[in-house]
C-alpha cells in the first residue's frame, strides 16, 4: 500500500482526504500548519509532522516538505485542502516524489477566477446564468441590473470561495443598502448574476489534461449526499473540463432549474467535503489520483448513481434518537458509520470544525 503524504492547513477538507486515503490502505503522514496537530490523535494518521502552509514561504516550503518526505519515504505528495495545492503547484517541479495530479499556478488562478470560469464555458457552449463583470461596487448600478436580470439576483466576488461576500438581492436599495453603500463590504472584482430557479448540484471530477477520468453528479439535502443520473450535468461538464484542460481534483457547482435544464455556476478546483461520501458510496476520486501519481491506471468508473449517505456524526444521532433502526442502514450508510466510529478524532473535529481563521479561496 502507497504511504502518501498529507500537507494541509485546513481541517474539514483534510478529515475528508483521510476518510479515502484509509479507504484506499495508504499510510498517511500527514504535515501542516499548528491548527492540525489534532491530527496527532487521529487513527488514519501514522504521524504528524508540522509544516508551515497558510502564509508559507515558498522556498522553505519546498525544503521542508522533501526532508518530509525522505525522511518518511513516502510515494506521494498530496495535497489536502486549497492552501496546500496553491503551495504544492507552485514548488512541485523541485520535488523529486511524485506529487497528486494538481493544476499548475497558471491553471489555477483561472480555474478560481469566476469572470475565466464564465468565459471558458461560454466558448465551450456550456449554459452559464447571464452575468455583468464589474472592478469593484462602485461599477454596480442598481436600476439597470434590475432591468436586464430583475431580482433577485446574485452579487459575489470572483475570485473568492465558499458564501463570501455574497448577496442574494432582493431589489435595487438591497444592493446600495448590502454592497454599495456599506464600508465593510470591500470585495473587488465583481459578478452581478441572474439568479436562476432550482436545486443546487455539482459535478464531481478528477481530470488528467482536460480528460475527465472520474465525473459523477451529486446533491446536498442537509448532512445527506445523494449521487445523481443526470447524463446532461455530466456532459456539460465534461466539455468544461476539457476547454480548461483541467488536472486533478475539481467540484463544478451548478443548478438544475424546475425544467430538467443545467447551468454551471463555478469550478472549485481542489479536494471538495463530501468527496469522502463519494467514497462510501463506491467511487474514491482520491485513489485515483494517487495510482494516477504512480503510474497506475486510475481504474473503470462505479455507478454510484441513486446511491445516498448521511454524514457519520448525523448518522449517530438520528440512531441515538431513534429516526433511524442500525438494520435499516444500506451498506453506503453502514460503511460510513463503520469509518466514522473507527476514528472518533475526525469523527468529532469534522462535525464541530466552524472555521473563522480566514478566507478561503475556492
């Protein structure tokens, strides 16, 4: 079994690379910034060793993650979360391990670039909802705004990830009240985006040079995932990733309006939370990019489609207060639970982990 090590700086993504790098055997020596030493704890970890990653020095980056991983001879470096990939591109072609499938610094600044991510599926043919670029707040005008899309409709920066800064604006002074006329909203650049009816979905991928090896459609209902059929979503998809030549690990955020049609709304080009409930349901994109990183073929695609789980810590309580009977869990559910109870360090840190270090780019 490979030993891979783990840099990261970001806990929930970093529990949900473990959950499938121990799904897969790999032995994980796992690096990072202070806020990780829990990891020390951890079941799946063999050790924890600290590393700088979030504000790292590029150079002593590098030098500490090859003494890292000579001193464990390890096979693979993985990076676990976005501030560790942003790091890992930038250094790999110093490191002499093989390194997981990522983007390089180039790919990656338009891959988290929204305004990049909007053109690409336009040449591509790739619906996107309509959308106005601006510098900054000063460049929104209300009125017009509502005249080409109505309201609501959406305002968020481009270039940051997650809810940050934004703002479903219900009318004109909702935008001067929310964005223009407030100081402390200072994102900079800007999309104004027609706000479409529907369910948010996305697009799982691992891709190597545009090709995309793994892709599967998911939803989110609370702390359950159900994996999509959704032939369209995937083949959208798949066109965007090849116009990007996208590399490695990649979540496409997108909505499916009330008549069945798909629109991509960004790409998250990194490890995403629930791809750990990709892995329970039978697809681990993680190993895929580890054989991939050692020269192994990454394996056939699972039909995961219709299948379902439930976050293990929720899965405990609807057991505990009886909404759910143990017998009733599919074996998904149930593989699950089995790795959620095997390491409670994970267990308990992935439940309460409520990040308010940071920004954090998508």
């Amino acid at each position: 079994m490979p030993r891979v090590l783990l840099i990261c700086s970001q806990p929930s993504l970093t529990c949900s690379a473990l959950y499938c790098l121990r799904g897969m055997g790999a032995t994980v020596v796992a690096a990072g910034d202070p806020g990780l030493k829990f990891l020390r704890f951890s079941r799946f970890c063999e050790s924890f060793e600290p590393c700088q990653v979030y504000g790292a020095d590029p150079d002593e980056f590098a030098a500490r993650v090859a003494e890292l991983a000579d001193a464990h001879r390890v096979d693979v470096i993985m990076p676990g979360d976005s501030d560790s990939l942003l790091l890992l591109a930038e250094v790999k072609d110093r490191l002499t391990r093989p390194v997981f499938p990522i983007p390089t610094v180039a790919q990656l600044s338009r891959l988290n670039d929204k305004h990049a991510f909007h053109d690409t599926c336009v040449q591509a043919g790739v619906p996107v909802p309509a959308a106005v670029f601006v510098a900054d707040k000063h460049g929104l005008n209300p009125d017009e705004l509502g005249e080409r899309f109505g309201y609501p409709l959406i305002v968020k920066p481009t270039t940051w990830g997650g809810s940050d800064g934004l703002v479903l604006a219900t009318s004109a002074d909702d935008i001067r009240r929310q964005i223009i006329d407030n100081d402390d909203y200072q994102y900079r650049p800007l999309v104004a985006q027609q706000f479409l009816p529907g369910q948010d979905v996305g697009l799982n991928v691992f891709a190597v040079d545009g090709e995309a090896i793994l892709a599967a459609p998911q939803m989110r209902e609370g702390e359950t995932i159900t994996h999509l059929d959704n032939d369209q979503l995937v083949s959208l998809g798949k066109q965007y990733v090849k116009a990007a030549g996208l590399t490695g690990l990649a979540h496409l955020d997108a909505r499916l309006g009330p008549d069945g049609q798909v629109s991509f709304l960004e790409c998250n080009p990194r490890i995403w939370a629930s791809v750990c409930h990709s892995y329970w349901c039978g697809e681990n994109y993680v190993e895929a990019g580890v054989r991939h990183a050692l020269g192994l073929p990454a394996g056939e695609p699972a039909h995961i489609a219709n299948r379902s789980v439930t976050a293990p810590a929720h899965l405990l309580f609807d057991l505990a207060r009886g909404r759910r009977k143990p017998w009733s869990l599919d074996r998904y559910n149930r593989r699950a639970l089995a790795q959620g109870c095997a390491d409670p360090v994970l267990l308990l840190r992935r439940f309460f982990d409520r990040s308010t270090r940071r920004e954090v780019q998508a």
